[in-house]
C-alpha cells in the first residue's frame, strides 16, 4: 500500500482524508471526510480527543451528547469536542449523509470559546452550500 493510500479512503458511500495538515502548532486539521449511513448507522457511546463538526447535507438521525438527546436533520451543524460523550445514530427510515472535519491543536479551544457553539449548544441549522463547500475544499486539498 502506497504511502498516501494509507490515510484515504473512498467508495460511493464513504469517503475519509486524515491529512494531519498542522496549520500552526496552533491549530491541526486531522480528518474531513463524507459518508451516506446505512439505516441505523452509529458511533458510540464514546470520547474522541479532537473537535468535530458535522454536516447533515440529507437524512435525519439523532445525536446524544453528555446525555441530552437531539434529534439532527438536514441542514444540522454539530460539533463535538474532546470532553464530550457522544453516541450518534442514523435514522432507520431517512439516514443522514453528512460531511465531517476534525481538528485540534493548542488554540482549538480558544476558537471554540469565541463562536456559539460548544458543550451548551452544540447543534445550529444553517445554510449547507457554504460550509459544504468549504469542507469539500478543505477535504480536496
């Protein structure tokens, strides 16, 4: 396996980058990626020990963070953050699609401390075209 096929991962239903971009000491991309779950799709219960922000593009599923449950759908941006405990879920009827990206680094909580969402409100709707377009450029390069 080639070095740069290690860290890639692509089909028609998931795709992953972990370009470990290290931006500055301050700030490290980690992972972008985009993946169409399978009905009841999951991850958790569990911590990672980065931040991440995910997209739902289409779908709906439900997050569960430090034990308050939203229910998600599309044009959902959430965050999880590196003290969170998280589990979450595609629908069984309507599964999410969404786009992801990670990071973390010596000002990642700074950031975080500077926009609204966090721990207390970890979920806003927004219009997808921009922060897709972004997380697919960050994902492309």
């Amino acid at each position: 396996m080639e070095e740069n096929e290690r860290s890639y991962w692509r089909n028609e239903s998931y795709r992953a980058y972990c370009p470990n971009i290290i931006l500055s000491r301050d700030l490290t991309i980690g992972e972008a990626g985009y993946e169409r779950c399978d009905p009841k799709h999951s991850w958790g219960p569990g911590a990672r020990n980065f931040w991440t922000f995910h997209l739902v593009e289409s779908g709906k599923g439900v997050l569960v963070i430090n034990g308050r449950r939203l229910e998600i759908g599309e044009g959902d941006f959430f965050v999880m953050g590196p003290d969170d405990y998280v589990m979450y879920q595609a629908d069984e009827r309507d599964p999410w699609v969404y786009r992801w990206i990670s990071f973390n680094g010596a000002k990642a909580q700074d950031i975080m401390n500077h926009i609204s969402l966090g721990p207390s409100n970890p979920v806003v709707n927004i219009p997808k075209t921009e922060c897709r377009e972004l997380i697919e450029e960050i994902y492309e390069i």
